[in-house]
C-alpha cells in the first residue's frame, strides 16, 4: 500500500510540475494566440489548455522512460494536443495550432545563450550524439513498445550530409492518430526545421511519414543552412516524387 501510495503521489507531483512548466512556456512565448483570439479570449484559452492538458498526461503512452533516450521527444505531443483542442474549440483550426508551435518553438530557443545554441548544434550532429543516435536506433528496433518511434541510421555513403536518420515509425504521430489529430502532425514536422534554422544547422528531408510515406529522411549537415519560413513550404508532401509540387502551405490529411 506504501508503495502505491508513493507512486501516486510522485505521479501527482510530476504533474503539477509539468502543467506548471507549461504555464510558464505559454505566459512567455504563447503571442500567436493572443494574436489569433485576443488577449481576453486567449487568457481564457491558456486555463483551458492547461486543464485538458493535465487531463491529457495520465495518458502518455509509455516508451521506456529514462531507459529511452528518445522518450523525452515525446513531451511535447500532449502539450500541443491539448492547444489544438481549445483552438478548434474557439473557432481556430489545425493551422493556427501549427503557427502557435512554429512561433514558439523560435522564441524559446531564441532564449538560448548563442553560445550554448553552436554547442547544441555540433552535440546534435557530432561525438556523442552519434552515439546517442545509434542508441537510440538499436533500442527502438528492439520493438518493445508498440507506441515507440522506429529508427535506422544511414551511411552518408559519399552523399553531402554528416548524419542521416531514417525513422519508420513515429511515437507522436501514433499518439496523434490515436487522439483523432493526425492533421496536427505536419505542423510537428515544421518544428524539425525550426530548431534546425535556429540551432545552424542543415535539414534536408524529402518524405515524413506525417504525409502517408514509407519514412521520414532526415539528413543533418553540420553548420549548414536551413530556412523555416512561415507558412511552411511542406517540401516533404510529395514523399520525394516532385519536389515542384511541393509548395502548398496547409496541410490535407
């Protein structure tokens, strides 16, 4: 009974933790809702977000936690989950919910000391994150948990880029199908190109998984450059079959 007891209470207590570090995010860099709404009506979004956001947290598929370098990936799908859901709930749509994480993204890695971003880039693609990487993809081919992402790591083999990750499953698109939200998804994949931009790096991806292809390709350049414009290009929607085509700006899924 201890032990449950305990357990509950630290369960609690993460939850708290976490609604709380939210607030703070969506006080700090959440502009585009009160751009979208207004600064009344998005004062009363944020309480309803942080409400369906609590609710939301019991229900995050466990992927191994601490065991799973990737698992802190998943953190931020029910946060957004539960913006989207107030947004559509007040009238707005996938896209607005898309801008809110694009902008977002780029003011909180904005608050990044320079510095600390060039170290991040060279972590991200280099040393010890190669490592991280190839954990990462051994644990995930492992299959132990059926909501997990699925990774391979791919030999430059001559090509221009310094790390190249094919993932074939995606814990936030299962997450976000499993709530009736994958329209959501590609707006998650603009953020690949957001902290890319803003961290210095290339990013260079022709299919997501997002838009119904057999893989997301990511290929990582170290000190490269990448554009992450708003609204998105969402080169990737073709899966790599015309790039030409590639120029919408709203997903349809």
């Amino acid at each position: 009974m201890r032990t449950t007891t305990a357990s509950s209470a630290a369960s609690s207590w993460r939850v708290r933790r976490d609604v709380a570090t939210f607030d703070r995010t969506l006080k700090r860099s959440g502009g585009p809702l009160v751009e979208r709404f207004g600064a009344q009506t998005a004062a009363v979004m944020r309480a309803e977000i942080l409400d369906e956001y609590r609710r939301l947290l019991p229900g995050v598929p466990d992927i191994g936690g601490r065991r799973n370098p990737s698992a802190s990936d998943l953190e931020g799908a029910p946060q957004f989950l539960a913006v989207h859901r107030v947004i559509l709930r007040h009238g707005g749509s996938a896209e607005d919910t898309g801008r809110l994480i694009h902008y977002l993204l780029r003011a909180e890695i904005q608050r990044v000391p320079a510095v600390m971003r060039r170290w991040m880039a060279n972590h991200r693609i280099m040393g010890r994150s190669l490592r991280t990487w190839k954990r990462m993809a051994h644990w995930t081919q492992a299959h132990r948990y059926p909501d997990d992402w699925v990774l391979d790591i791919v030999d430059s083999n001559g090509e221009p880029f310094d790390l190249g990750v094919d993932i074939t499953e995606c814990a936030i698109l299962k997450y976000l199908q499993a709530h009736e939200a994958g329209e959501l998804a590609p707006y998650f994949c603009d953020g690949d190109y957001v902290v890319a931009e803003m961290l210095g790096t290339g990013l260079q991806r022709t299919k997501t998984l997002s838009w119904g292809c057999d893989r997301c390709d990511f290929r990582f350049v170290k000190g490269g450059s990448t554009t992450a414009p708003w609204p998105p290009r969402f080169a990737d929607r073709t899966c790599g079959k015309d790039l030409a085509a590639a120029s919408g700006s709203t997903p349809a899924i």
